[in-house]
C-alpha cells in the first residue's frame, strides 16, 4: 500500500488555474513582425539562431491575429500613428506592448513635429527597452521583464470566473 501513496504523491500536481493560466501566456509569447526603423535589424537579430529567442517560448507570427505582443522598434510619426494603433486593436486579449529603442519611447533625437514623442501616447506600453538602437540582448532582457510582469498578474480577474473566485 505504501508503493501505490507513494506513486500518487509523486505524479500528482496541486496548483491554481491562475497560476498555470499565467504559466502559459508567459511561456508562449508570440510577437508581431513589426519594425518601423532601425531598431527593427536589432529585432530581427534577436530572433536567429545566435540569440535563440525561442527557449524564452518567443516565436515570432506574420499577423497581428496570431500575436499577443507588438515590439514597437523604432520611429513612430504621427502619420503612422493610427496605422500602429490599428494593429494594436486587432490583436487579442490579453496584449502586451514592447516599446524598443529611444525613438519609441520618447521620441528620441527626432524633436519634430512629424514624430510622436512616446509610445504610450496612443498605446499602453508595458516594457521600455532603452538604446539607440538597444542590442539584442536588451530585448531578451525585455522580453524576460515582460514575463516577470505576466507571472506577478492576475489572470483570471475580470472574468466570471475570477468574480467567483473573489466572491
């Protein structure tokens, strides 16, 4: 008998659908291909072989349907503004925003009025990734930023579910 009780406690996981819902959005990041200027090559970069985004469960899709995370890499004008905005609402639920590149996140050297001085101006942006343009291993560094972030949320409040949990 102390074979079979032994053989359960082994197999047998106890855990929380929040935990392993928050478990899976973190390790099954799926980015947009989606570069505006040269902080684009540093994105394109961090995904090949060198850097092996991959293991981070990173892969990046060709359409906004099939991400959850837009890396926003490089200058952003106000003309290109709504467009970004735009692929920004055709992603699903839950989205997450990468800002990379000074550029994106302020504007950077480009103190015009034909660029917007921020990303989270007409999106919210989750993780800033600083530089000009930021390595690939700063990316990877936002990306894992970005995973701590999902694995400190809540996964299921909002929904039914979470209003039963709560109750």
């Amino acid at each position: 008998m102390a074979g079979i009780n032994d053989a359960i406690r082994d197999s047998v996981l106890f855990t929380t659908a929040d935990s392993i819902i928050s478990w899976s959005r973190r390790s099954a990041l799926w980015p947009e291909t989606f570069g505006i200027a040269c902080c684009a090559i540093e994105m394109i970069s961090a995904g090949c072989a060198r850097y092996d985004l991959d293991r981070f469960g990173v892969v990046f899709r060709p359409s906004p349907r099939q991400s959850d995370v837009m890396i926003i890499a490089g200058t952003v004008t106000r003309k290109f503004a709504p467009v970004v905005r735009r692929l920004y609402d055709q992603m699903p639920e839950p989205r997450w925003v990468i800002a990379m590149g000074t550029c994106a996140i302020s504007g950077g050297v480009y103190n015009t009025y034909a660029v917007v001085q921020g990303s989270e101006t007409f999106v919210p942006v989750d993780v800033h990734v600083p530089g000009c343009p930021p390595r690939p291993e700063a990316l990877m560094h936002g990306f894992l930023l970005l995973q701590e972030k999902i694995k400190k949320s809540r996964a299921l409040t909002g929904t039914p579910l979470g209003r039963v949990i709560a109750s």
